[in-house]
C-alpha cells in the first residue's frame, strides 16, 4: 500500500526536490525517504536514529526502499526540511478516500486535545511562575541568611567552613535571580506574556488532570469512518477560535455544498457559529449558560421566552419585557430589553436584586437559537460525536508512547502530526477496505 501510494503521487507538485544538483553525491529520492517514514509512522517507529536501525535489519523495509539505508542525519533532515510537502501528502491521501466514497454523510466531529512539546515544564515561563521562582528563592536567601548567623555561634573551624557553603548557595540563587530578570524581560515583550526557551511555540495549557507544555491539535473526523478529513496543531489552549476554521477546511478538503458538523461545548462562539451558518454549515453545539444567576437561586436566561413576531421577552411572570435600546459591547451590538412591571412584580425577589431584570440579546442570536433547536431535536448528536472524535485522539496517543514531540516549532510539529495523521488513515482504510482492494483502488 504505501509503495503504490508514494508512486502515485507527483512529489515535484508538492514541493519536494525530486531533481539532483549535478554536483556532488546524488540526494536520496524523496520517494525513498517519505516510504521510510510512513512505514515507520505505520509501525509506531518515529525516531530517525530507530529509523536508521529499521532501515538495516527489516526485510520489509528493505524490500520497500530497495536495499537503501539512509543514516539518521539524512532521515531527520528530510522530515525537518520538507515540512509543507509532507503535511500536503497527508492531503492527497484524503483525497484519494473522498475519490473512493469514503466521506458518503457529509457530517464531521470537530475536537482538540493537547499533546506534549519537546520542552520541559520547567523551561517554559509565565508571569505567574517567575513571580513564584522569585518568591521561593527570596525564601531561601533568607533561610541561609539565618543559618548564618547561627553558624557564627560554633566553633570557628566548624562555623567558616558552613558559613563559606551558605555563601556560595546566596550567590548561585543571586545569579538565579538574574537570570530570571532577564528571562522576564523577554517574556513581556512577547504577545501573550509567555516563554518557552526549549520550543519557542510551545505554549503551557490546561490539561485534564495536570497542566502541559505542548500544543493543541484540532482534528475533523468523519463519522462514518472515523477517517481525520482535516487537522491543525495550534499553540492555542482553548477551542474557542477553531470552530469556522476546522469546519471551513474539512467543507474544502470533502468538496461539498453542505456540511454538518458536532463538537463540545468548548468550541461555543457566537462569531464562530455565524460564520458557518453564512458558509452553510449546521452546526450542532451545546449552548453555554455564562450567567450566575441560577447559582444564586434567580431566574436565568433560559426562563424567559423570546418573542421574535414581536421582538420581546415573556418573563416567567408573564409580563413582557420590550427592547428599549442598543450598545456596542466587544464589538457586538447588544439589544436591551426590560419591562416596566418589575418594581410591582410579586416573583421579583427570584428574578433580581436591581430595580428591574434586563435582559441582553445579540443582534444575531436567531442564529445561535437556531441551533439549539436543532440540538434538541436531535440528542442524540452529542453521542456521535463522543463516539468519533475520541477514538483517532486516543489511538494516535498510543502509538505516539504518550511521549513528546520529536521535533520543535509549530510549523515542524504541524509535519510530525501530519504523518501521524496520515498513517492512522492510512491503517483506518486498509482495515476498511482490505490491502489487496486499497492497492487495486489506488492503482486504478
């Protein structure tokens, strides 16, 4: 499969070197190394130098790369400088699946999960873990001060010897000290106030359980299948800015006018869910309830029907509550709407503590509202997705040993994923359609 696949393909059109410099010892064909690497990825084998290894001793491999061996160097080079060119054959294997009818429904499950850099927790800074450092080694400066002068109590021979130990652990936490003013300096010209001396884009995030260094790769699968049509790794810790951009990729990549989409409620935007009501995307998403009020025991949101024939709120009393004007608020235009009933009203006291409940409405909210009504509709949506988008995440942290990246910078960890990526579709069709059916398609 993955030498009729390669073969298939016009490496020159993605951007790979497929012509030698006349000069010199003639390259390795890019054909050569992407079989490598793809067998590798297949066989849960990344690292160049086990690569290397493979290459010597693997009667597959042998037969695959026709008795060539590349050394490590060569083989981590290859990946590190054709880095668009691979994540573009993992596009060209997509479209193969779509040529085979692979991507019947139309329906994709969008989900990001977060996957470790090659960059250790104690080497990425943030105002907070500087300010933290900073606090722990005034603490100890100020313990071995006190150590100090208890020291000059002993015995002279006894007290200059620990008095000199003491003086040199101040004066390796007073260079700590400057050295993390001037890792601060750095962290503050940055945008998001964040710095990784490791992987630069590696960026600290919330994880379930603990907090990682790493990046958040954003994955569309079909349902169908379970086939990744499309995925990004972004530096990014939360979902809330991936909605359109996934689903807009995964429309393009399945070549469709309608698309129908379900993710977590991570991913709830309004801009966002406009933006793939206006590309004619459905999309089925949890609304978020932001309000505090429920936990107060007061009335939400959701407690108040809206009118739209009449662009009004009926309240849980029963009165109505009329727009009465708009404001700017991060750049959304917000209606106002509240009734003049509320200072007589019996229920007030569960409503509000202010002389009346306002209520706010996004100017597009139909379209936010739309989609509730599509969920509710359809329960059973949230299981699908569930059902999905976990599995590709979980399999690929498999293969992967829960290990780090093996390489640095987002666009070099975009090209690792790729490949990932790519071999798990790669396995995900072979066991669909069979080896023998798979090569006789592509052939074909």
């Amino acid at each position: 499969v993955i030498d009729v696949f390669i073969d298939g393909i016009d490496l020159s059109a993605l951007g790979f070197k497929t012509i030698s410099a006349k000069t010199g010892r003639p390259a390795y064909h890019p054909e050569t190394m992407l079989k490598l690497y793809i067998y590798g990825y297949l066989n849960r084998v990344q690292s160049s130098r086990r690569l290397e290894k493979e290459a010597g001793r693997n009667i597959e491999l042998m037969w695959l790369l026709g008795r060539l061996a590349p050394d490590f160097k060569t083989i981590a080079d290859f990946r590190k400088n054709n880095t668009k060119a691979i994540r573009s054959v993992c596009r060209e294997f997509v479209l193969i699946c779509r040529k085979l009818n692979l991507f019947s429904e139309a329906f994709v499950a969008i989900d990001g999960s977060k996957f470790k850099a090659d960059n250790n927790r104690d080497r990425n800074y943030t105002r907070a873990k500087l300010k933290r450092r900073l606090e722990l080694i005034d603490e100890s400066i100020e313990k071995y001060l006190k150590q100090i002068v208890s020291a000059d109590r002993l015995d002279d021979v006894v007290a200059k010897g620990k008095t000199e130990r003491l003086e040199t652990k101040i004066e390796k936490l007073k260079k700590e000290i400057e050295r993390l003013n001037e890792i601060e300096k750095q962290l503050l010209a940055t945008p998001d106030k964040q710095i990784s001396l490791t992987d630069p884009d590696a960026r600290s995030m919330r994880s379930a359980g603990n907090g990682i260094v790493g990046y958040n790769v954003q994955t569309a699968v079909d349902v169908e299948n379970h086939l990744i049509v499309a995925h990004e790794v972004t530096n990014v810790g939360n979902d809330r800015s991936q909605l359109a951009n996934m689903s807009l990729q995964a429309k393009e990549e399945l070549k469709v006018d309608k698309l129908t989409v379900v993710a977590d409620r991570g991913y709830y935007n309004g801009e966002e869910i406009k933006s793939c009501a206006e590309a004619n995307i459905d999309v089925y998403l949890p609304k978020c309830q932001t309000s505090g009020n429920q936990a107060k025991g007061l009335f939400g949101k959701r407690d108040f029907i809206y009118k739209p024939e009449d662009d009004e709120y009926e309240c849980p009393a029963g009165e109505k509550a009329i727009y009465r004007y708009s404001s700017l608020e991060k750049d959304k235009t917000m209606r106002r709407y509240w009734s003049s009933s509320c200072v007589n009203c019996k229920m007030k006291p569960k409503c509000t503590t202010g002389v009346q409940r306002r209520i706010s409405r996004w100017e597009h909210e139909a379209i936010l509202d739309d989609m509730e009504n599509r969920l509710n509709q359809a329960p059973e949506m949230m299981k699908a997705r569930r059902e999905t988008v976990e599995h590709p995440f979980g399999t690929l942290k498999v293969w992967m040993g829960y290990n780090h990246f093996q390489m640095r910078t987002i666009e070099r960890v975009s090209a690792e994923m790729s490949l990932h990526v790519l071999a798990y579709n790669l396995k995900r069709v072979m066991n669909i359609m069979g080896t023998a059916n798979l090569t006789e398609a592509m052939r074909a």
